[in-house]
C-alpha cells in the first residue's frame, strides 16, 4: 500500500478534514491496514533498515511492500507535523520486535499518539456534521420567518386579492389639564392613567393652582399657558378634555373657544341628563371634597350644568370630616382602607335623613375610588369624573358589537406612567410652583386581604345590570344596532311591549286611557324584574318621559335627546351638532317637550336636523321592513360628507332615531367627529349602575354571562294583554 508524500502544513493550524477529503471517511478501516502494515514491517524488515529511520537520522525514501515510504529523522527537532506525517515517521520508525529499545518505546508512543489523533478527529468530523445539520435548520427557520413577515407586510398594506387596505384610525386618546398641584393619585383618580379603559395624556399648566381655580380667574400669563396646554392637547390627537379638578368649570368657556373638541373641565356637566332622567320631586346627591366649594361657582354651575347650588333637588355634601379624607387637602397618598367606611357610611346617614334621593354625583376628581362602594352599599346610580369620560370617548369608540369593523385599532392596554411636569419644555417646569419629585410619590394605602375578604362576605353579590325597554305595539325585523335588539349590548335587556301604543300614538304624544295604563304596567313591570333604567325604542316617547319617570324609581331616558344637553355644554356656542332622525320634520310636534325635558331647542341654530327618508333603502323604515344596512350605509356616509361640506363647523352627531345606530360606526369612521345615539346613551346610564373592574370595590356584582336572549313581540305579556295587541 503506497502513502504519497504531502506536504505539512504550518504548525498550529487545524488540518480541516475538508482539505483532505481521504480522511473524512473510513477511520476505522484505515487504521485496520496501519496496523497490518506494521505487522508487515516487524517481520519482513532487517534491523539495518528499521535502525537508519530511529530519531536523529534523515529521512530518505523506503521501499516496504514494494511502496515507497517517506521516512522523517530528528521528529524531537522537527518544526512541522501533520497526521499523514506522523504515519509515515510511525511506520518507518520500528521494522520489526528486534528493534532497539528506544525505537521499539518510541514506536508505540507514536502508534498511541495517532490512535488518539485519528479518533477525536473522527468526533470532531461527527460534531461538525451536527454543527452544520443544526446551522441549516436555523437558516430555514430565518427564512421561514422573514418570508412570513414578509407576507404579513404585504397583507397590513393590502386586503383581499391585493386591495388596498383601509387605514385603521387610533383608538381614542383623552386630554387631562392638570392643576399646578403634586400629589400622589390613587386608582380611580382622574391624575391616575390606571383609571381610564383607554389612552390618556397629561398637561400641566404652570401657574395654574389650585386657589387660581377655585377663585376662577386667570391671570394673563396663566391664561396664555392654559390655552397652550389646551392646544397641546389637541395636538397629541386626543378625541376629548377634560381637568383634574372641578373648580376648573370655571374655565369651561375659554377652553371650548380654543378646543376643536369635546370639553368637560368638571363632572357637574352630567347634571342636566341626571336631573332629565329623573323626577322633579326626587333629589340628587351631590358629594365634593368640601360642601361650601361650590357656591362659589354659582353662576358658572347655573348657566353651563343647568344645576342650581340653592335648589332643594339637590343635596350637596362635603367630604372634609372623614377620618383620612383630609389628606386630600394636605397633597398626601389618601388611605381608601380607611377612608371608605367613612364615605359609606356618612352617604347611608344623609340618604336616611333625605329618603327622597334617587342618584349620587361625585363631583370632586378624587371620589371615583369610591364609587362601587357606593353603587354596593346603597344600589343607587353613582356618576363621577370617570362616567364622564368615558360618555364622551364613546362618541369617537367604535362599538364591536354591530356597524363597521376594522376602522379602528383596538386599545392596546398599556397605560403609559406620567410624572409630574412631563410634556413640559425645561422653560416652562421653571415656572412651576409645585416642582416635579426627585423621588417617588407614596401610593394610597390599599386594604388588607383579609379586611377586604371580611367586606366582600357582608355584601351579597348584586345582580349584573339590566336595562328596561318600553316597546311600541309595533313589530319588525330590528337590524344589529337597533335599541329593539337585544345583540346592541353588552349586558342584560328586558323588552316590555305596550299593547295599543302605536307609532302614530307615540307621535301625536298622547295615550289614550287604557293604553296608558297598559304604559304604567309596563314600568312597574320593568322595575319588578331589577332593571336599573328605563328607555323606550322610539324617540317619539320622549313625550311620556314625565310620566314614566314619576312611575319608575330609577333613571328614565325615553329618548336618545336627554344626551343633548351634555353634548352642547361641550361645544362652543358657534359649533354646530348635526341630529339625524328618520323625517326631518318628525321632531317639530315634540319642540315643547324637548325644550322643557331635554333643554333643546328645535329652532336653535346651534342644532342642524337632518331627515333620513331620501336615502336609498331608507324607507324600509316607515315601511315596517328590515333594513338592509349595507345598502343604506353608503348613503347615510354621503349625505353627512355632503352637509359636512356646506356646514364646517359641525363638530358632533347625534342619531335621534331608535334604528339609526347600526350607522353611528361609518359615521364616525367617514368624518372622524364624535356620534352619540341610543345605545350611548343607554350604556352611559348602565355604567352609573355596573362595577368597575380598574378601581374602587370588586367582587361585589355578579358578571354578565354574555347571554342574549332573543325577544318576540309580545313575550312577557299575559294572554289577556297579548289580545290587546295591534301586531300579533
């Protein structure tokens, strides 16, 4: 067998097997013929010739089985090396067992040194292989995934068979003016970002304190900040404003002059729809963090909120004297633990000394905290800071239960921490009065596990809030949207029809004898079964509000207008909000009613009446038939860019009509403005009655089971009263 000679390479120098593809292969069977060879050469090989190739002789070619063997002499001195040479020097070192000592030693060692050499070779070739099985796994799994996100960019930018796909608009964002004023928040609070279901940004005014506030005057420079904190605002995009304390109503005025969108500088703007929804013998309480902070804004309460400080209707209380309350006043983490029982029970005293109250009001931003508690303890409707935000986000929101999908990008969850004076230029946090913490604020003492579970164990579960519907004796296909369907919500709906109670009934706004007792069941009826409001599915109701909401003890909005007034107090008196009913001329025989119930004014220019009846597929309404929405959509989107165009100072959109809200999304996606209807309106009621899960008390009401139950004409009807029906 002949070795061809080869070259060493340099010393240190891995021999890659992939320079010499004769030994990535075959180890074994190689070092079998080595082997065999030596054998050969301890027995056929003279002394003479095994002696001249012991270390320190120079090598000169050797013929060993006929093959000629290259011999190495001094391998101690050499200065290079390599496995095929080791072999050689190996083979030709010992010719046979009679070979001298030295040789004979230096033989095996050499022999062990190849053995060694060729067997991590072999694992080393075995690692590779795995190395390089691995690394081409890896490289399919990065192309696998830059080829899918290749596709997923291509699917973001185009929709079904490479059309172009819709933008989606973000998700609605508010605005919070903050007070010149540092303290540490608690959950609930309108300065904690974790109190809201969506986006907030913070702007501090500088200069603006709370005495400023409270005063309601401005000096020139505050002003100038607080119109740039407002500019700000609406710059970050955000669909709404509101500010961190309710004294600031006194700026409720300047601040819509500047703003584009809805403003709510306070709570109290919920007064009007509150007072509406309730009878005028009934009081409203009314909790601040101090009960003489009000008078002083009177005039501005009185004008703007319709709410008067002297009126007996409402009963206003200060919160000052609970034990832990005081930290408020003091700019310290307020204790809840402690404060709540305080708050529970000073409410539960002054409705036992007022048992005519029917709804709480939480005017100071820092109250919401205790609103469950509230909601828990007594089962009356609490509104607060937080109610109110979300009323005017639903506007911009897009509702997931009916309308147009994929428009808008879902809130991702992430409530972005703000720190005191950030959004601020280095300029203007010099003029802060209350500088920004070097270290952070303590937060709210929270209860004890074991205090809270103790709570919880006194409470029985509530009922999940269910809304109340009085139905005309009037039967049709209701669309998804429909107040008459009952998948338009997102909690429990009990229909009650009216037997007599047509349409045209309901339009000349009077009952005759025996229907209106019929409409007096109806509400008992509703309430019986624990529903916490009552509407009806036609805005024609509105008419019989009075009566209803003497029958009902709970909050009564027979019709979408009673949101009118908190969506004008928004606006600038030269803004205009557009009203979408189903005839244009349908809302002049309830101009009285409007004007004394709702505080609109038909024939106020602030408010644009637009009639629906010319629009493709439209009649289907009067008509008693369903709806095709998606041909109607097109329409109703046109009409509205249409006025829009010949009426830029339109800034919001109410749908009067009962089957007008499948459309609010289109609305809203088309003309990026705030629209209200019916079902906005039912879930701003719902909410004053339903857990927050963010804040406050939970566990204390039961969770809706997502059950929608489908509702017939005439169901919860008895037989003699469903004789008494008009439409079988």
């Amino acid at each position: 067998m002949a070795y061809p000679q080869q070259t060493a390479p340099p010393m240190g120098m891995y021999h890659h097997p992939a320079a010499h593809p004769s030994m990535m292969m075959h180890h074994g069977s190689r070092l079998d013929l080595l082997e065999a060879e030596v054998n050969h050469i301890r027995y056929s090989t003279p002394p003479s010739a095994s002696m001249s190739k012991l270390p320190g002789m120079v090598p000169s070619p050797t013929k060993l089985g006929g093959s000629e063997v290259l011999d190495f002499g001094s391998l101690s001195g050499a200065s290079t090396g390599a496995s095929s040479n080791l072999m050689d020097t190996t083979m030709a070192s010992s010719a046979d067992a009679s070979v001298a000592a030295p040789g004979h030693h230096a033989y095996h060692q050499l022999f062990s040194l190849y053995k060694d050499a060729v067997t991590q070779l072999n694992s080393l070739q075995v690692r590779h292989t795995q190395l390089m099985s691995t690394h081409q796994e890896l490289m399919m799994a990065h192309y696998g995934a830059l080829q899918y996100a290749a596709e997923t960019e291509s699917n973001a930018s185009t929709g079904p068979a490479g059309a172009p796909k819709k933008q989606l608009k973000k998700h609605p964002c508010m605005g919070v003016i903050r007070l010149d004023y540092n303290y540490p928040p608690a959950d609930g609070d309108t300065d904690s970002p974790a109190s809201f279901g969506f986006d907030v940004t913070y702007r501090v005014v500088p200069g603006m304190t709370f005495e400023i506030a409270q005063a309601g005057k401005f000096t020139e420079a505050v002003e100038r900040r607080f119109a740039e904190g407002i500019k700000f605002l609406e710059q970050k995009g955000v669909n709404a404003i509101t500010g961190d304390c309710g004294f600031m109503m006194a700026f409720q005025v300047l601040a819509r002059k500047i703003a584009t969108v809805p403003v709510f500088m306070s709570s109290m703007v919920q007064c009007p729809v509150i007072g509406a929804a309730f009878d005028a013998k009934d009081q409203i309480l009314i909790l601040t963090a101090n009960g003489n902070s009000l008078k002083p804004q009177k005039d501005v309460l009185l004008n703007h909120c319709g709410f008067d400080v002297e009126e007996d209707r409402f009963v206003i209380r200060g919160c000052q004297d609970i034990p832990g309350f005081d930290a408020v006043a003091k700019g310290q983490a307020v204790p809840i633990d402690i404060v709540q029982p305080g708050m529970v029970k000073m409410t539960a005293d002054i409705i036992r000394q007022n048992p005519r109250i029917s709804g709480i009001l939480l005017e100071c931003t820092e109250l919401p905290p205790y609103a469950d508690a509230l909601r828990a303890s007594t089962g009356l409707p609490v509104w607060d800071a937080v109610t109110a935000a979300d009323f005017y986000i639903s506007g911009f929101k897009d509702n997931p239960r009916f309308g147009i999908d994929d428009w808008q990008a879902e809130w991702d969850q992430d409530q972005e921490e703000y720190a005191f004076g950030q959004n601020l230029i280095a300029k203007d946090k010099d003029l802060l009065v209350n500088k920004t913490q070097t270290s952070s604020p303590k937060k709210a003492a929270k209860p004890k596990s074991k205090a809270a579970v103790q709570k919880l164990k006194k409470l029985k579960k509530k009922q999940a809030p269910c809304l109340g519907v009085i139905r005309l004796d009037y039967n049709y296909p209701p669309a998804a949207g429909d107040i008459d369907c009952p998948g338009s919500y997102g909690y429990d709906v009990l229909f009650r029809c009216v037997p007599g109670l047509t349409f045209e009934m309901a339009q000349s706004g009077m009952m005759t004898y025996q229907v209106q007792q019929q409409f007096v069941s109806a509400v008992h009826w509703l309430e019986s079964k624990g529903v916490c409001g009552i509407t009806g599915d036609c805005g024609f109701m509105m008419a019989f509000q009075p009566l209803a909401r003497d029958i009902a003890s709970v909050p009564v909005f027979m019709s979408s207008m009673v949101q009118c007034p908190m969506i004008s107090v928004a606006f600038d008196k030269y803004d205009v909000i557009l009203i979408l009913t189903a005839n244009s001329k349908t809302l002049e025989p309830q101009k009285n009613v409007l004007l004394k119930e709702c505080g609109f004014d038909v024939d106020d220019t602030r408010f644009l009446i637009e009639g629906c009846q010319n629009i493709d597929g439209f009649d289907a309404v009067a008509k008693g038939e369903k709806v095709d929405v998606e041909r109607v959509t097109p329409g109703m989107v046109k009409m509205v860019q249409d006025l829009l165009s010949m009426q830029p100072n339109i800034r919001a959109i109410l749908l009067e009509c009962t089957e007008l809200p499948p459309y609010a999304d289109a609305l809203r996606q088309a003309t990026g403005l705030p629209v209200w209807d019916a079902i906005t309106c039912a879930d701003f009621f719902i909410s004053c009655c339903k857990d927050n899960p963010r804040f406050g008390l939970n566990q204390w009401q039961n969770d809706w089971d997502g059950t929608i139950d489908e509702y017939k004409l005439g169901e919860n009807l008895t037989g003699k009263q469903k004789g008494r029906l008009l439409h079988k």
